[in-house]
C-alpha cells in the first residue's frame, strides 16, 4: 500500500478480508494449524513453502500487524515480539555472537543501556557507549575490526537527544556495519529512519503504537536495504549455511527478507518472546489512530512545554519543539510535523523538589508506563535508570533531579492546571 498516506495505511494496511471474510482482523487465538499430508507439514518445517504451523513462529493476526507496521516505516518485512526490550535483544542479537561488538549512543532507554552494558556482555558481546552529540570523527574511534552494529534512539527517552540519523548512517556504513534505530518515541507518523538512512527500526509498541497501556510488545522492521552479502564473512550467519535448517543461507534463499527471516526461524525459535494474538489485536486498534493521537500528544506537549519553560520554578525544559532547545534545528528536519508527546524538566531544588511536586499532582499518575492517551509522571533516576551510577547517569543525561512528563490527550487547560497547583506546592 505504498501509495496509501500514512493515515490511510494505520487503517487499511496488514489485513486484507477476501470476500466473505471478516472486516476486522480477526484473533486466531490458536497455538498450531492443521494440514493434510506429513508432506504439507514437513515443507513449512523445511522453509520450503510459507504457512502457519505453530503461533511461536508465525500466526495470521500477528502477521498482518506486523506488515501493517513494516508498511508504516517503509520496511520488506517485520517480527513482533513480546516486548521492545525483546525487539533490541534480537535486532542486535540476530547479527552478533560472542567475540562480536556494538557501538550505541549513550542516551538510550535505561533497560537498553543495561540490557547492551551487562547483559550482553555475559554472552561475549561488548558495547562502546558513544556521545551521540559528539563529531563524527570522535565517535568513530569507538569502532573496531568486530564491530557489527551502530545503534540509537530517534527520540532517547528520558533525555530527549534528537538522533542526527544521516550522521549516524554515514559512521555505520562508513564501517560496513548497520544502523538500528529505536523509533518508539517519534512514531513512523514523526519520523521514517529509513529515509535517512536507517537498515532497521525497532519499537516498543507498548508505547504510542498501542497508546491505551494494553499491552506490551515490541517490533523489529528491516528495510530491506542492507547487503549482508557484501560482507559475507562478517554477518555470516546470513551469508553461510544454517546448520540448524538444513543449511539454508538466509540471504540466498531470502534476498532482501532474509534478515527478518532468520530472526523469526531460528531466534523465535529457540527464544520465544513472541506476542499473544490478543496482544496483537489490541495493537493493531491503536495503531488505526495513531496518526490521531500522536497529533494532539505533540500538540499538548507544545503547549505544556511553553508553559514549564516560562515558569519560575523550573530550571530548564528539554523538549525539541521549543525554539532555544539544542535539537530544535534538528527536529525541524527529521520530525517536522512534532517530535512527541515526551517532556523531560529538572526544577529548582533538585531531587527533594522533584519528588515533592510529583507525590503533589492529582491527575497526572506516577506510573512506570509512558506515552499513553493519559498523563503520567516518572523519576528516571530512581526508576528506569535506577540501576546506574552518577556517572552512567550523566553519559545518559540523566540528571538526579529529572522529571519525565508524558503528556496525555486530556484537555490541555486541565493538564497544566494539574502542573501549576503541584508547582505551588513546592518552595
């Protein structure tokens, strides 16, 4: 449907009924399908022909919100997972093994921090955390001969680094090595990477995707763009033979899918993480507004900035849409329709003033969730980067005293109404 305007494809894209068919996607809430023949069965084992066996691996509701999401960002093809963390581990895990590398901006989702920092590294793999500010000469210094992936945020959450994409496309690819960009905060409605550059997104469709905190999951899009056989002897777990499949070279047999077709074959298979057919029903009726909502998160969002940045109790405001933010000049090119509904603010005091106002509001939640229909407050520094140290927080700009606003689709005037009587309860 890439003639379609992304408002059009939230609605139409994935499920396509044939006649007599139902007009919403359906949940196939089943775990294995039926066939006829021991030879029907054996070809979908052998990735000789495509069809559904068992829902771990591929099941129809979840295909279709996955295609939906692949054609929303400009992708080839796309996996869901159980959760964003999920889609990380395995958009980098899918091209990396132990001895490998990874170079990821700094200012990147507390657990992703983690998850590449320690987790990772369990398993052999280093990561170098790089200033995702600094000049290109600088970050690539971090890159070394095992190096296999660049990776970023678009929007880092809680910090609000606008990603420089074409900067960062051009390091990747300068070192023959893909870029991932985490795309959850900006949406495919703000921000398209791959028109910058981007070879794969990921998302946490927890977010704005589902938008009403239904459920979690997360996404993995390949734009198809990446020519993994161009550097067959490093990603050679798409260029050489599957032993666990018979020997299948991925990029042979897949072209331009392969890369999305060995993380479901062999990561889904082996890891699991997969997401409910439920799950993915809930997701797929948030993502038919998407395009609505992310509208007037950005456009509260705006209107609340303004006003926390001219008010005396608030020190500073990060949040791109304000003309003197550092990233306003880079928002106006790669999200110039609104960046997201996302706030970060530190005010006079520090972390005791920080606490207070927030334990003060009335209809803003302190909730660990973000980027819903609702508002909600968070502390980085005591909850999703509670597990790091002043300096980590700092790498992340994270300041001790940051407040994370996500700003809802309520009325305006009632959200900054909640703010100003929670400002006048602190000194």
């Amino acid at each position: 449907m890439s003639n379609y305007k992304i408002e059009t494809k939230c609605i139409q894209s994935g499920w396509k009924p044939e006649k007599g068919e139902p007009r919403v996607l359906p949940i196939y809430q089943s775990t294995t399908f039926k066939y006829d023949t021991t030879e029907e069965m054996g070809k979908l084992f052998a990735l000789e022909e495509n069809g559904y066996f068992y829902t771990r691996l591929q099941n129809p509701t979840n295909d279709a919100v996955a295609s939906k999401i692949a054609d929303l960002e400009g992708g080839i093809a796309a996996m869901l997972t159980s959760s964003g963390q999920a889609a990380n581990f395995y958009a980098v895990f899918n091209i990396c093994e132990a001895g490998d590398h990874i170079v990821s901006a700094a200012s990147i989702y507390g657990g992703t921090y983690n998850l590449f920092g320690t987790t990772l590294k369990k398993l052999g793999i280093d990561c170098t955390f790089v200033d995702a500010d600094a000049p290109a000469e600088e970050i690539a210094k971090a890159f070394r001969p095992n190096t296999k992936v660049l990776f970023a945020e678009t929007i880092a959450n809680p910090a609000l680094v606008v990603l420089d994409i074409e900067k960062f496309a051009k390091l990747a690819h300068d070192h023959e090595v893909p870029l991932i960009v985490d795309n959850t905060f900006a949406t495919p409605v703000n921000c398209r990477p791959f028109e910058w550059g981007a070879d794969i997104v990921t998302h946490s469709t927890t977010k704005y995707m589902d938008g009403h905190a239904m459920q979690v999951g997360g996404a993995i899009v390949d734009s198809g763009n990446f020519d993994w056989m161009a550097y067959g002897d490093k990603y050679h777990g798409l260029t050489k033979p599957d032993e666990s499949y018979h020997g299948v070279v991925y990029a042979e047999k897949f072209g331009k899918a392969a890369y999305i077709q060995k993380a479901t074959a062999q990561l889904m298979r082996d890891l699991g993480s997969i997401p409910s057919p439920m799950n993915c029903f809930l997701l797929n009726v948030g993502l038919e507004t998407l395009p609505l909502r992310v509208e007037r998160h950005c456009s509260n969002a705006q209107k609340t900035a303004e006003f926390l940045d001219a008010h005396e109790k608030v020190s500073y405001v990060n949040y791109a849409g304000l003309p003197g933010d550092k990233y306003y000049e880079l928002a106006k090119k790669y999200m110039p329709d609104g960046t997201c509904g996302v706030i970060s603010f530190e005010l006079k005091g520090g972390r005791e003033t920080a606490v207070k106002f927030m334990d003060s509001l009335k209809m803003a939640a302190i909730v660990t969730h973000v980027a819903d229909a609702r508002t909600s407050v968070l502390h980085p520094a005591s909850h999703t980067h509670r597990q790091m140290n002043d300096q980590q927080l700092a790498e992340a700009g994270v300041s001790p005293g940051l407040i994370r606003l996500s700003v809802g689709i309520e009325n305006i005037e009632d959200i900054i109404a909640d703010l100003a009587q929670a400002l006048d309860n602190v000194e």
